[in-house]
C-alpha cells in the first residue's frame, strides 16, 4: 500500500493535504453519515490520524478490470 498520508502525523480541518480525499463540507457530511475516515473530536477540534487516513484510502482503492473479464 502507498501511503498517500504521513502515517504518524495528525490532520486537521484546513490542512490542505485534507483536500486530496475532500473539502471541508464532504467531510463533514461523511463525518455526519459515518461513511469516511475514522477520525477523533477533541472538543470542537476534529483530527485525523495520517494511519487512518491511509487505510481509509486503501479500503476504498478500486482495482480495474481486464478488457472482457465481467
């Protein structure tokens, strides 16, 4: 796996390496239907993990097919 985040930095809202995966409303609309990253709330702070980032990403990483395999 490659890792498209730090794996031992925190993120947070404004980092703009966060724009990779989406903007700050996408976000907040994964964090609301809990269908994104996992991530901590520290108050009113929101944080993201680069390790759960990554693995985040690869979950959802999408292997093309073969022309003519169904």
């Amino acid at each position: 796996m490659a890792n498209l985040f730090e794996p031992n930095r925190n993120y947070v809202l404004g980092d703009p390496e966060l724009e990779l995966i989406g903007d700050r409303e996408k976000l907040a609309q994964w964090r609301h239907k809990k269908i994104g990253p996992a991530f901590y709330r520290l108050g009113r702070k929101i944080v993201y993990r680069g390790a759960d980032l990554n693995a985040w990403a690869e979950a959802n990483r999408v292997e093309p097919r073969e022309p003519g395999q169904s």
